[in-house]
C-alpha cells in the first residue's frame, strides 16, 4: 500500500498575490465554493493548539485534529491535520502564491496518506480528479473577481428575507433617504443586504463597498452609521490577528480587549487601535 500521495496542481492567474488573498485563503469560503461539505468545530482548542474538526463526505463521517494555520500573508499558508478515524490517516496542504510579472503563479500541493485499502482507492479519486478540477475552476473564478475589483462571490442561493422584511427594509431606506442619505446610495445598501454573499455580511467594511459602488467613501460610511439608527444594519468592533487576519468582534469599544488570543493561529497579540481595530457592521437580523 502507498503510503502517501503527492498532488501538486499550479495556475497561471492575472490577478496580484495581495489581490487574490483575502478570497484564496478564506478556508470556509473556499470549501464552500469549491463545493465541499461544511466543517464544524467539536471541542475547544487542546493545548497544542489543534481543533477538532468534524464533516461529512459521500454520507461518512469524517473527523479530525487541525493544527494550527501557517500564514505569510500574502504568499503562502499550510495547515496539517491528523485523521482520528476513516479511509485518511493525514493531510498536509501548502498554497503559495508567486508574484508573476503584474499576475500570480498559484501552486497548490497536497500531501495525503491512507489509513487502509479504502484509501488508497478513495484518494486519488478524489484529490486526484475531483478537487483537482474543483480547485482550479475556483482559483479562476477568483482571479476573474479580483481582477474586476470585485471581492464578493456572488451566492448561488440568493438568502430570503423573513415575512414583512422587505417592507421593514423599504421602509427603513425611507427613513435612510430622510437623514440625508441618498436614493441611490440607500438602494445599493438594500441590494447589498437582500443578494450580497453571507460571507460578505458578516464583516460589511464601508470602504470596500464604497470602492466597489464607486462612491466617496465619506458618504458610504455616514450611510453605515445612519444604518444602524434605523434598524438596517449592526457595527461591531473587530480585532483583527496581525497573522491570519482572521477577526474577534466586539459589539461595543468597552469590549475591546488590550491583549487578544487568535485560536487559528495561537499566538497572543495586542491591540493596536490605527493597525488591530477596525469598525464593520453587518445587517441587523
């Protein structure tokens, strides 16, 4: 029986290493764009730092201990993750992205080894023909974005607003336009919150919509603010790792902690309020 296979797939992509990070190494929304099944975290962090993590592949379950993501942003991260039972016994993963003239060499190695026969069967199967083609169609989808400017995976299943929603939020906008806001910038904020990406609601930075709906950014984040006095949208205080640049949201400023823990990366960090701070919002339920 082989005991580990080796896979190394590599893309040509025009976008910027820095332009394609923040979509390339946000794991949740790379699994889920790459048509994966959904992971969940069973138990806290041990204390080498690994998680227990648990999924479901072909109806099995799957789970294992993730230990902690090595980042260097924005070139390159790795993880390792040790199997507890079924046909894998480990998993090493390694991205680098390569500047490339004015684009990106996008290599992408996997290391897998079997626990039994079943896995030296299933493996290349599916990493070496499945999440192969899988992988590289998101990559592209991805440079494709970046180069548009476009950091927002448009969803496949447009969210649904809850009975009455979309008279609350007309009626909010209103009121939005009413403080001073303008129509158009009040119906690209309702647009955004009925068909935007989840992933992107969840931490909505004023600036980056504002760039994406060319627009000043002062007027986009007046708007944010004015958001959250009529019930459209929620701000948060987020703590951001200078690592992985993964976020700890705190609803009010008095919930900032000076010194801050990243369970992704495990490493203690402190608050520097211009670099580790940044106030999102994200819509009110």
């Amino acid at each position: 029986m082989k005991r580990e296979f080796h896979y190394r797939w590599e893309c040509r992509l025009k976008s910027s290493p820095a332009a394609l990070w923040p979509l390339v190494s946000d794991t949740n929304r790379f699994d889920r764009d790459s048509g994966l099944s959904p992971v969940e975290r069973t138990r806290k962090p041990a204390a080498d730092g690994s998680h227990r993590v648990r999924t479901k592949i072909s109806g099995l379950t799957i789970e294992w201990d993730e230990f902690p993501f090595e980042w260097v942003r924005p070139h390159r991260f790795g993880v390792v993750r040790e199997y507890l039972r079924g046909p894998i016994k480990h998993l090493r993963l390694l991205a680098e992205l390569l500047p490339d003239g004015a684009g990106t060499r996008l290599i992408y190695q996997l290391w897998v080894a079997p626990r039994n026969l079943l896995g030296s069967f299933i493996i290349p199967l599916q990493a070496g023909f499945l999440l192969k083609n899988k992988f590289i169609k998101t990559f592209h989808h991805y440079d494709r974005l970046a180069a548009l400017a476009q950091a927002v995976v448009e969803p496949s299943n447009p969210p649904r607003l809850t009975l009455g929603g979309g008279a609350r939020m007309e009626a909010a906008c209103g009121t939005l336009v009413e403080l001073g806001v303008s129509p158009q910038l009040a119906g690209h904020l309702a647009q955004a919150i009925r068909g935007a990406d989840e992933m992107d609601l969840v931490r909505m930075r004023p600036y980056v919509f504002a760039d994406r709906w060319k627009m000043p950014r002062r007027d986009v984040l007046e708007c944010f603010l004015r958001a959250t006095r009529v019930g459209l949208l929620d701000l948060q205080w987020d703590l951001i790792c200078p690592m992985c640049r993964g976020a700890q949201s705190s609803a009010s400023l008095g919930g900032v902690r000076q010194r801050v823990h990243c369970e992704s990366c495990q490493i203690d960090f402190t608050a520097n309020f211009e670099r580790s701070v940044e106030l999102t919002f994200r819509p009110n339920p």
